[in-house]
C-alpha cells in the first residue's frame, strides 16, 4: 500500500530533474530518426513504420483513402457516433468564443496602429495510435484549429499491425472535416510533417501529444516549423480536505494513472486518515482494470499521497508541482480558484472528475504538463493564429516623435536607422 509522506519529505526538484534525464537519453535516437527521413523522404517513412510498427505499407501507400475513411464511419455504432458529435459540438463552442478579431485605431495626430490576425496555412495534428485508439486527439487538435481558418489540416498516426488506422480515429477526423491522413507515427511523421517528403507535403505547425520520441523530435523541428508544447506524461494533482470520499479520489487518481507507466497521481491534504482511507481505495480499485499493469506501476512509480499542515500549504505545494489537472476537491471550491496559479486546467465540485475535461467539456485537453504550466498554456484558437502589427505614421506623429527615435537609435550605435527617420523631415523641408 502506498506510503503517505509529508510535503517536507517529497523531492519535486528530484522528479523533474529525472524527466530531463531521461528525454536527454533519446535525444541522439531522435536525431537519427529526422535525420534519416529528411535524406531519404518516403523510402524513409516506409522503412521506420515497418521497423517500429509492423506493416509494410509500401503497395498500400502512406496516406489514408476516402474509401477507407467511409468503411470507418460505417464501423463505429450509432450511438458512439452521436457521443463523438456532442463531444465535438461542445468544443466547437467553447473555442468559438476565443476567436480575435483585426483592429485598427486611429489616433488625433493622423497615425494608426492596430493588428491583424490571420490563421496559419497549415497544420499537422498528432494522434497517438497503434495499440489505442485516441479520437477525442483528433477533436481537441482539429477542432480549434478549424475554429481558427486553418486552411490545411493534416493528420497523422501510427498504424495498427495490419497497416489500418482504428475506424474511431478515422471516424473523429471525418467528423471534423479532416481528409489528409497519413499513416506514419513516432519521430518519423513528425519529420515529415516538418522536412516534408514526396508523400506529404510540409506543414507550418505541429500539435497533438505523443510518447517521448514524438516529444523530442517536436523540440528538435522546432524552428523550421512551430509546435504547440513538450508534452509529457499525463498528471493528476488532488488538492482534498475531509468532506470527499476516499473512492471518488482514488477513482480520479487512477484515470490519470492508466494513461501511461509514466503518468503522475498525487494527492494532497492536511487529513491523515482521508490520505489513509485513498491509500486503501486505490488499491482496490487498481485490481480487475483492464490496464491494471500500467497503471499499477505508474501509482507505484510516480504516485504519491502528501500530508500538509493546512490546505493553504496544499494549495502552494500544487502551485509549485503546476499540474497539468488540477482537482479542488474541496467543500468550497470556488473559494480556492483565486488562489490557482499554475496548472493546465482546473476541476472544481464532486461531479467534475477530470475525465470531463478528457473528453467532453469543451475546453481542450491538450495541456502544459512537467511544470511547464509554470508558462505555458492550454492548446487554443490562438495557438493556429498569427498576429501581424500594422503601423501608419502620419507627417504630424513622425514630426513630433523624430527627435526621439532618433535618439534611441543613436543610443544604440544605429545610425542609419536615425538617419532613416531624419530624412523624411529633410524630404518635407526641401519640397
């Protein structure tokens, strides 16, 4: 059963130094991978998805047909149908109301400034795949990114052993209006997505998560195209005091632990005996899962049960580790959310398990993890967006300004750009 310590005994420096360890481990794997496909294009993409994957796609080619992508329609029930369609209605929605709009304002003196958005021309969506099926990475990648004008969605995932994509993912990106798909996985889709290859043309940006080899070659691409985050194993932090019950805890912990033998599930509270009563819970309910194995290990590995003196040292502690799920879960919730600084999302109330969130919300769950919600944020509309800076001088704003632009650009050794004003006055004068 696990152990429950005290926050003064929990190392988080010790854990995130760990993490670093290990995706520096990879790194010179990873480079091999972009490496080679972006020499070898195609041949490339066949030879690694046959090596890590198993099917030889070489007669069948990389990308999805239309007639494969109908027959997944057809395979999915009517009512898994009409849940995937209210999930997606959902999101939609929600990111509806992050759009931006351009703006100009015009100032007295004749000048204007304002700002243009524009969506990105393109975007590649990674959707984990081969022995699970991720629909709902299809929604939260494609659906903000639609909201957004995103031109060209492209999306990628690795086959299952007889080289089909699982009609469900298929399915999620017919629902989203998603027709480009490649059946490429791991560190070699995101080369393609980013090098290009004969078969798939470049993309501007790459989103969705993956396991560590998706992760690093994302960090590795960065720069020749834009990535939405580096992220990591799925986390769980639970801030509690004494009015939850033991099972609805250790039910949340373990929805987070079954992702992945890496994922994070800790719980914090200032109730010894509530921690006692989760400990005996978890291990209750790990028996009989259908990923008990997974998710045995991760709540061994990375589980932890942390006693604090106050909910208010809880609640720094859970600043400190920046979640990527955060549950207040605790009799007054939205008593609490003022004091949330960092993390990826937040659930408040005893019917908001963070499995809401997963699926169905609205808002996206593609979320900072590894304490990066420290500075990042959620994936958003404004994730697919470009913002252009329009500025318009009039004679009167640069006549009244010169003397001062000039001075800065002096008081940086640039004097052509001090001259650069100067002359459109000199220009005025001689006329």
């Amino acid at each position: 059963m696990k152990e429950i310590v005290s926050d003064a005994d929990w190392d988080l420096a010790a854990r995130r130094r760990g993490t670093g360890a290990d995706r520096r481990a990879l790194a010179d794997t990873v480079a091999a991978i972009l490496a080679k496909v972006a020499d070898e294009g195609d041949e490339a993409l066949y030879d690694l998805t046959e090596r890590f994957d198993g099917p030889d796609l070489r007669g069948a080619g990389l990308r999805v047909t239309e007639a494969e992508i109908a027959q997944a329609g057809g395979a999915v029930s009517a009512e898994w149908l009409a849940a995937l369609r209210a999930a997606r209605d959902n999101i939609r929605r929600y990111h509806e109301k992050q759009k931006r709009v351009s703006w100009l304002e015009p100032a007295a003196d004749g000048s204007i400034l304002g700002q243009m958005t524009r969506p990105l021309a393109s975007v590649g969506i990674y959707v984990p795949g081969g022995t699970a099926a991720y629909p709902s990475s299809v929604l939260m990648n494609a659906v903000p990114a639609a909201v957004a004008g995103v031109e060209r969605i492209v999306m990628v995932s690795p086959p299952q052993r007889d080289g089909r994509l699982k009609a469900e993912v298929l399915a999620a990106a017919r629902e989203c209006g998603v027709e480009e798909i490649y059946k490429i996985g791991g560190a070699q889709a995101i080369a393609a997505l980013a090098f290009g290859a004969p078969s798939v043309p470049p993309v501007d940006k790459i989103t969705g998560p993956g396991n560590i080899y998706v992760t690093l070659a994302k960090k590795q691409v960065y720069g020749i195209v834009d990535i939405d985050m580096l992220a990591g194993p799925s986390e769980i932090v639970i801030l509690a005091d004494e009015t939850w019950d033991a099972a609805l805890l250790a039910a949340d912990l373990l929805s987070q632990a079954e992702h992945d033998a890496l994922a994070a599930a800790v719980c914090i509270s200032p109730h010894e005996a509530l921690l006692r009563e989760v400990a005996a819970e978890t291990e209750r309910q790990l028996t009989g899962l259908p990923r008990e194995e997974i998710a045995r290990r991760a709540w061994e590995d990375n589980g932890a049960l942390i006693l604090v003196d106050s909910l208010a040292r809880g609640m720094d502690l859970a600043n400190a580790i920046a979640p990527e799920h955060l549950e207040l879960a605790v009799a007054e919730p939205f008593a609490w959310l003022g004091r949330v600084r960092n993390a990826g999302a937040v659930f408040l109330g005893p019917c908001t398990p963070e499995a809401v969130g997963d699926y169905f919300a609205g808002p996206d769950h593609i979320l900072p993890t590894g304490g990066t919600a420290r500075f990042h944020s959620v994936l958003d509309v404004d994730a697919f967006l470009k913002k252009i800076s329009v500025v318009h001088y009039s004679p009167e704003a640069l006549r009244a300004s010169q003397r001062q632009i000039a001075l800065l650009a002096r008081s940086e050794g640039l004097e052509a750009h001090a001259r650069a004003v100067e002359r459109r006055e000199e220009s005025r004068d001689g006329e």
